[in-house]
C-alpha cells in the first residue's frame, strides 16, 4: 500500500490556514507575536523548497475587537465589520513586518463569495494568485468582511475554513493544510467522551462522519468540527488532500509536509479511489469510526 503520509512530500501548491487561536493569546486575544513570527520563516522555507504557498489568515476581527475595546463576540454584523475594517490593516502591517526582515514580498488578497461564484470574477481571481506566485509573492488571504453585507447579491463564506477550502479549489492547490485549536478528528468529543478515538486517515466523507461534527470549540473562532468537514468535502472533490492539525505547534507544519504522522488527512477524490483499489486487493481492516475510514500505519 503506498505510503500516503510520503505523498505530501511532493505537494507542490499549498493553501495553509491559521485560525484565530493560532495566532492570537486565548487569554487576552492580542495577537501571539512569537508563534506569528515562527509562522512566517516556515512559509518562507516551504518557498525555499519550491512551494508555491497561500496563507488564510483569521483574526483581523479579533485584533480590531481589542483595537476598539469591544469586549467577547461582535453582537451586530455592523459591530464585526468595524472590527474587521480596524483590524485587517494591523495585520497585515505586523505579517509585513514579519516578512520584510527577510526580503520577502507579500501581497493582501481580500474575497467575497462573489469572487468565487461569479465566472468572470473567478477568473480574475485565479489570473491574479497565478501570477502572484509566478513571481514568489505570498498572497495573504481574508474575506473582504467590510462589503460583504447583502447575502443574495455576494454571499458570505462565513468562516475561514470554508474560505480557505474554496481558495483551494480555486487556484488548484495540491493540498489544503487548517491549522486550529484541535488536533484533528475523533470519533466524538475528547474533552467528554475519553473513549473518543483520534481518526488519521479519512478515505470519503459520509453521513456517519459528518455526524460527529461538532459545534464552535473556542470562544474566539468561528468555525467548528463541522466546518472543518465541510472544507474537506469542497477542497477533496476538488483534488486537495487536507489536514486537519493543531496550531498550538506551528511547526507541524513542517512535519506535516515532511511526511510524519499529524493530524487528519482527508483524501482528495482520486487518491481515495486509488487508495480503496489498494485496499480491495490487500484487504486491510477497518475502523467503525465511519464506513469509509480507514485504518492504516501512515
């Protein structure tokens, strides 16, 4: 059987998304300077490698909500669009920072739904991040949160992960990487259930998968387990593996494009297929974490 873990290694396009308690203090909510900065020199290492990377990043809500004083969760959408419109400008000046003490150019990329739904606008949407990465600029992604106001005429994503996951699909990553609060997918909640098993490969998404989702898992982001599936479906139909990892290491990151055993990885649609033609002749056992997971030693 081959060794999928390996695979990841020759990944050439990769969409990498840090969520809100990635990059921020749990306690305070300010943003984590050190692991940010970590966070950079890995993508500039990755490019080194030859990586063509694309960074999705949270917690421009959360540097804006500190920024005007505004205690908890945004209460009204005009209350998170401020918070929004004060706190992307912050960081992007701190990834700038980041990124300029190794000469490294960088480049905001802000999106509506619209960008991804519209053909004309997906268009130049893929034209631009083509040509970013042609020239070794890392893009830095967020959904334009400011004018993203009228769900029937441009839609909202709603969170990064769904952002994220369409951003792959869009620019043809190779492989979709959410780094989070979580380590990964388990057959129930870990914090309730101590018998919930960790699951490392996800072959297809089911019904009975989908159901082990579970809600928003921190007070400062905004997506959920079930979010997370919900990017697994739209980046593995589109051919992306993904992993789920936690962000509490940021150097996962380069473990999991090494090859080590991190996180969840859910299959793209062609090396599911290829991996269950792999199975049927070598007949592997199961795990009844879901019908179509699979137990294996990657």
């Amino acid at each position: 059987m081959s060794n999928l873990r390996e695979n990841l290694k020759n990944k050439k396009r990769i969409v990498i998304k840090v969520g809100t308690a990635t990059v921020t203090y749990a306690e305070t909510g300010y943003i984590n300077l050190d692991k940010l900065e970590k966070f950079v020199r890995i993508l500039i290492n990755l490019q080194n490698r030859g990586k063509e990377v694309i960074v999705v990043s949270s917690g421009a809500v959360g540097i804006g909500r500190q920024a005007l004083g505004i205690k908890g969760r945004p209460r009204t959408e005009e209350e998170e669009q401020v918070c929004a419109a004060v706190g992307q400008g912050r960081l992007m000046m701190i990834y700038e920072k980041f990124f300029n003490e190794y000469s490294q150019l960088t480049a905001q990329v802000l999106l509506t739904k619209e960008s991804i739904i519209n053909p004309e606008c997906r268009k130049m949407a893929r034209r631009t991040f083509d040509e970013l990465l042609r020239r070794k600029v890392v893009p830095i992604v967020n959904e334009n949160d400011v004018i993203s106001v009228d769900e029937l005429s441009y839609g909202r994503f709603g969170d990064n992960d769904t952002l994220a996951a369409n951003v792959a699909a869009l620019v043809d990553a190779d492989l979709l990487i959410l780094m989070s609060d979580i380590e990964g997918l388990y057959t129930d909640d870990p914090k309730k259930n101590e018998k919930a098993r960790f699951i490392h490969t996800v072959a297809r998404i089911d019904t009975e998968l989908e159901q082990m989702a579970k809600g928003v898992s921190s007070d400062v982001g905004t997506g959920g387990m079930a979010t997370k599936i919900a990017a697994a479906k739209i980046a593995t139909y589109a051919g992306a593996d993904m992993i789920i990892a936690n962000g509490e290491n940021i150097y996962e990151i380069n473990e999991i494009i090494n090859g080590k055993k991190v996180g969840t990885l859910f299959l793209s649609r062609e090396h599911a297929e290829n991996e269950e033609n792999e199975i049927a002749q070598e007949k592997p056992q199961y795990r009844r974490a879901g019908k179509r997971l699979k137990k294996t030693k990657n």
